[in-house]
C-alpha cells in the first residue's frame, strides 16, 4: 500500500490515470446494474386514489401502467412506447 500510495504522490500522470480508470469502471458497472435492474417486471407506473379531471402516463420500453381506484372525470392517456 505505501509502495503504490508513494508512487501515485510522486507520479501525478498516473494518479490521474488510476483516477480515470476507477471512475469509468464505476461507471460501467452501474450502467450493467441499472439495465439488469430495469426488468419489465419491476418497472410500474401506478395511478392511485385520485381525483382528476384528466390522467396521463407515458412510459418507454416494457412495463405495467395501472390506474386504480381514480375518479377520473376527463381523459385517460396512457401511452408505451417501444
């Protein structure tokens, strides 16, 4: 540990560098994670217990769009694209 701490000191291209490389592999693994996580069966779009004159969902990719227990007096849009 003191040997990379003391060459990341003296060497600020490759602190730098390490720096970069730590972040884009953050990165990527929370890109992975994000699209693992986004199964259709865990993404909703819930309308619940309210009073409106009109409602509107809008949700791209696959999922469930609920309305439940609304009193919805105009409009209902829901739209799913792709």
């Amino acid at each position: 540990m003191n040997v990379a701490t003391g060459m990341l000191t003296q060497n600020w291209a490759a602190a730098w560098w390490a720096c970069t490389a730590v972040l884009v592999l953050l990165g990527a693994l929370l890109a992975v994670w994000q699209a693992k996580s986004g199964d259709a069966a865990s993404r909703r779009q819930l309308i619940r217990d309210t009073e409106s004159g009109s409602a509107s969902q809008t949700m791209s990719g696959p999922g469930d769009q609920v309305v439940r227990g609304a009193k919805i007096q105009g409009d209902l849009n829901q739209r799913q694209e792709g």
